[in-house]
C-alpha cells in the first residue's frame, strides 16, 4: 500500500543581513544577491537541501543522509522541495572589503576592495516541501539544526529562524466524467531545465518546453512509487499519449479553448533596416517585431527563434508571437566526488511560475483507470518532479475535451478539394526503407508516410533536429534520434486531405513514438501566427533582446563629453568618486525612485561633491530616461567607460 504524502510550509526569517549569491558579477557589485523573475530575492531550493544534508550527515551519517537526499545516479531524493520567495522586495543592504596591504598597513589593496549586496534582517522568505508522511520527524529534526543560510555564515551573517508547519491540503473537486481527451495546465512551481543535449559543457542548455517524453516519464514515475504498475504500464506501452506541455505567456481564461504551437517556420521576421552611423543595424533600440508568411514574399527573411511559440485566447482570436521566460544560473558542483574543488557551471532554466498546457489522449477504459490512479496530482495533493533534479510541477487545472478545434475545422465536406498547411506541433521521427533517420521529407515521402499517393505536397519550410532522452530505469541517456524539426510546414492538397483531417481528430499522430508526443500535426488554411499579413510580439515576460550596444554607445558619447571626471580630484576641484557612482549604480537597480534627486539637491557634506558641472550633467542625463530601469542601465555603462578610464590612467 502507497504511503501517505504530506506539504509543509518553510519559513525563513533573517535575523541577520545574508547574501544567497549567484555567483556572477557586474554593475559595480561583485556579489549580487539571487533574485527570481519578479526581481525579488530568492533562496534557492539547490542551497536549502544542501545545507540540510549537512545536517543530516552530521546527525545521523552518510548512510542515513544518501537514504534521504538520494544518491548520485542512484535513488532519488524521497522531499521535494521549492525555493523560499518573498513577497516583499526590500531595499539591499551593500557591504564593502578589501585586504590591506600589509600587516602593519591597513591601507586597502586597489585590485582587492569589492562589494557585496545583502538581503536585510527582518526579510521573511517562505516555501513548501512534499515528502512521505514517515520522513516527516527526519525533517522537523534537520530544520532545527539550521541557523543559518547564505555565505559567511561562520562570520555571523546570514543568521536565522527557520520553521516547519504542516499544511492541511483542501481536496478541489474536478470533473468526475473522463472522455478519450484529457488537457493539463501545469505550472512550474521552481525554473526547470529541460537538457538539450546529451553532451554539454560548461553551460547546460534547456528547451524552451517540456517534451511529450519527459512528462511521460514524470507520470510513469509517480504511479510506479504509488505501487500502481499496472496504470503506469498504460503509459509506457504506449495505450495512452502524452503531448509535449508548450508554454503559454499568462494563465488562460478558458483551458478549452486556448491554443498554442511552436512557430511555424515559415512565419518569419523582417531584419532590421541599415542605418548609417558608428552604431551597427543589430545594436539600435528594438521596435515591434513584424512576423509575416514568408511564402508571400521575396524578401529576404529571418527564420523564427527556437523559442518562440504562437497562441491564441479561442478559435476567433488573434494569434500572438510570445517567447518564454528563460535565464542562466551559475551553480557549483563536483562531476568527479574526489574532485577538490568544484567546478563552475552554468544552467539555462524556463523561469518559475510558467504556465504550459499538455493533453493526453488514449481510449476510454484507459484514461478512466489513468484519472483514477492520477487522482492525487489533478487534485493538487501531489506534485510531478520534471527535469534535470526533478523541479516541482504541479497541476493547475484539468479539462475534458468532449471535442477538438481540428474536428469542427474539418468538418467541412468540400475539404479535399482545397490547400492546407500541414505545421508540425512536435517533433516528427520516421525512417526511410533503410531504416535511417529522415531529416526531409519530400512528396514521395510524405505519401509513403501517410500510405496513401492522394496526397500532393506543393511546397515547404522544414529542418530537422537531434532527439534526446534519459531512462531513469536504467540510468543512462538514450539513443540520440534525428527528428524532422518541430514548426516544419508542408502546402498539401488532394483526396488525402480528409483522411489527415480524420487523424487529427482521432489522435492518429505520424512516425514512430507517438505516444511519447511526437508526430503531432495541426491544418489550417493559413498560416497560425499571421493577422492581417503581420503580428507584433504580444505582452509577455519574455527573453527579448536588450539593446545593450546602443546603451554602450550612446553612454561613451557621455563619457567623452565629460571626461574629466576620470581624473583624480585636485585643490577644491572635489569630483564624486568611483564608490560614490557605484552607490548609485546600485540604488537605482534596487528601485530608489530619488537616487538621482537626493544628489542633485545633497544635504549631506559627503555628497557635495555631487555639485560638479560635469557630474551634475550626467545626473540631468540620467533625469530624462523615461524609467528607473532603464537609468539603472544607462548609470551602470556609463561607470564601466568611467572605471576603465580610471584604470587605464592608473597603470601609465
């Protein structure tokens, strides 16, 4: 019989300024403080657990905390914990040090002096952890023995009160009538990264998505640790597919109707217009993207980015281009345990509290049995672990498709006889009569493919892709495949038509390994993506590019103008100094909306030095960017020209 599972709430609250680092550098600060997708500091759930195995192999041993917190390439970890966020985004805290020259000189050394941005006491910082009910006294006994968190802890900082409490779950009701149709809106409670490789380096690349076979897995894995083999047998032989789960830029209002694919290839962007100037086309202020059908002009165009995906609302809305929330964090670890020192690496994540819609699609008795078993995690009690360390993922809401937006589409009698966009919505695996990876397909192709020659392929943009996967079974990556790309369109026409259409409906996806998402297809008479021959980016927290270079530029022109202040203050000629830019540098990133007022009007004797001309310009230019983040920037370039300056002149 399964053990019952329990969700407890951590708390954190800092007795103490801490510094929870990511390891990375800049803006005049050499420490900056972890910080999630709301720029809020964050306690990371790697930190958490690590501490707390420390813990436990002081208590109880190795043995005892491998049994717990999982081993290597062996048994999992049996707590799933979140990060620890905070509602609140309180101002930082920045300390500064330098070694001094000698024993006896305390003067600091220039190559050494460094800052580091703190959280403030009195910061409460919460998150959740599910584990079985028996582990519960390992863990209220682990949490007593942390006090503190962060780096420096021997030195005091850091210090805090960290507590337990369990949470009764309320069960939500959901629908009780399973059809032959199930969709899934999930959401990522912590970044996950889903590898892109088999093979990475010091940076571990993530897809912008969660794969048909991770999901699968996840499911598969959480109903074999229930005991219940035969219901994960169900998924793994293939009786029930799994889509891949494709993001979406914000909760939908109606999970029946929301529609989401990855861009179609042939839905493409202008490139920027030349423009003369010492500043390059790719480095001006970004404007809308225009994304139009590439089929419909000659213009030389950009192919869609590898992360971007189209949706719409319900089957009258407009279709938006939106990219997700993806970003890099810097971690520590030791590949070889006999290592001595860790190595420095970086991880590409899908940012937290990403919204992703799946399906699963199977026969009636199948998906009852697979409702039945599952119940705990469409009920919210359970969470999945997805990706690399197994990021906890938890089930928004559910929906029972009594009926597709492909069968009401198709339901026209006159289909056959017009032209469709046949766009691939997943990767699609098929091999040719040697029994090798296609990477193409052409007409013949794609008629032996769908057996059939009553369907005719006109034209098409399509590529192809490596396929990669992991069995947790046997602990070992699986054999990489090469895949027609994901977005591929095909033009087809003919009697065929009807019968792609009766696939679509029926869930009769193509190639091989459908039931792990691949295969997938949607038709359409245009092209998903385009209103009124072009779509702008839609309103998303996305991984747009920043316009660094012009920034860069235009602040060197600053710098020229204003050079003098790189020269060292002389007599009354009282300039501020390279910490007092940093100062503002830093206030400005952490919001301070009076950062520049306060110095252009100083009360304090420390800060006249704020009444220079030439610095004071530079507070004026700083006044007319229309928004604190974007003076956060200009502020923080501008100090680079200014230190490297100082620099140079240091070492003639």
């Amino acid at each position: 019989m399964a053990k019952p599972w329990v969700r407890c709430k951590i708390t954190a609250e800092l007795l103490a300024d801490a510094h929870f680092g990511t390891g990375s550098g800049g803006s005049g600060i050499d420490a900056l403080v972890a910080r999630d997708r709301y720029n809020r500091p964050v306690i990371w759930a790697s930190h958490v657990e690590g501490v707390l195995r420390d813990a436990a192999r002081r208590l109880r041993g190795d043995q005892s905390a491998d049994d717990f917190f999982g081993r290597a390439g062996g048994q999992q970890q049996w707590a799933i914990f979140t990060s620890l966020y905070t509602a609140d985004a309180p101002e930082s805290h920045i300390w500064r040090s330098a070694a001094r020259q000698s024993f006896d000189n305390r003067a600091p050394k220039d190559d050494t002096l460094r800052t580091i941005e703190f959280v403030p006491k009195g910061t409460k910082f919460e998150g959740q952890v599910e584990l079985p009910e028996h582990h519960l006294p390992l863990l209220e006994r682990l949490v007593k023995e942390v006090d503190a968190l962060g780096s420096g802890r021997a030195s005091g900082t850091g210090w805090l009160k960290l507590s337990l409490e369990e949470l009764q779950q309320e069960i939500v009701p959901k629908e009780v009538k399973p059809t032959e149709h199930l969709r899934l809106l999930l959401r990522n409670i912590d970044p996950v990264c889903i590898t892109a490789t088999a093979t990475p380096d010091n940076l571990i690349p993530s897809l912008a998505f969660v794969p048909g076979r991770a999901l699968l897995g996840a499911l598969a894995s959480l109903l074999r640790e229930a005991g219940k083999h035969a219901v994960a047998s169900l998924l793994t032989a293939g009786r029930i597919s799994v889509s891949d789960a494709l993001p979406l830029p914000e909760a939908p209002a109606d999970l029946k109707a929301v529609e989401v694919l990855p861009a179609p290839l042939s839905l493409q962007s202008e490139k920027p217009k030349g423009s003369a100037g010492p500043v390059p086309w790719w480095a001006q202020p970004k404007v809308g993207v225009k994304r139009i059908d590439a089929w419909t002009t000659t213009e030389k165009l950009k192919r869609p980015e590898d992360d971007l995906f189209v949706y719409r609302e319900h089957a009258r809305a407009d279709w938006r281009a939106f990219r997700p929330a993806l970003r890099v964090r810097l971690r520590n670890g030791r590949p070889d345990p006999r290592q001595p020192k860790p190595s420095l690496f970086a991880l590409e994540e899908i940012a937290e509290d990403t919204y992703f819609v799946a399906e699963l699609q199977g026969t009636l008795d199948a998906m009852e049995q697979l409702a039945e078993g599952l119940k705990p995690v469409l009920e919210g009690r359970r969470w999945l672990r997805v990706g690399r360390s197994g990021a906890p993922v938890e089930v928004v809401d559910i929906a029972w498709m009594t009926d597709t937006t492909q069968a009401r589409s198709m339901s026209d009698p006159a289909i056959s006889e017009k032209t469709f966009r046949l766009t691939l919505t997943s990767d699609l695996l098929v091999r040719d009569e040697f029994l090798r990876w296609r990477t193409a397909l052409d007409e013949e192709a794609l008629q032996e493919l769908l057996g059939t020659n009553n369907i005719h392929l006109k034209r098409s943009t399509q590529d192809w892709v490596m396929v990669h996967g992991f069995n947790r079974a046997s602990r070992l990556w699986r054999m990489p495949a090469a895949a027609i790309r994901r977005g591929s369109v095909f033009e087809v026409s003919g009697e065929g038509i009807q019968a792609l259409a009766s696939r679509v409906v029926q869930g009769q996806w193509l190639g091989e390994r459908t039931h792990e998402g691949f295969g997938r297809f949607r038709l359409d008479e245009a092209l998903p993506g385009v209103t009124n021959g072009m779509v702008a980016n839609g309103k998303d927290d996305s991984t747009e590019d920043v316009p660094d270079e012009a920034i860069a530029a235009k602040t060197h022109n600053w710098f020229e103008d204003h050079e003098e202040l790189a020269s060292p203050a002389s007599g009354t000629d009282r300039k501020p100094s390279l910490s007092q830019w940093f100062d503002l540098v830093s206030e400005l990133e952490r919001g301070n909306a009076n950062a520049i007022l306060n110095r252009l009007n100083p009360t304090k004797a420390g800060a006249q030095s704020w009444k220079h001309p030439k610095a004071k310009a530079i507070l004026e230019k700083l006044q007319t960017i229309p928004n604190l983040e974007m003076q956060a920037r200009y502020a923080r370039f501008f100090v680079r020209w200014l230190r490297a300056e100082m620099r140079k002149r240091e070492e003639v």
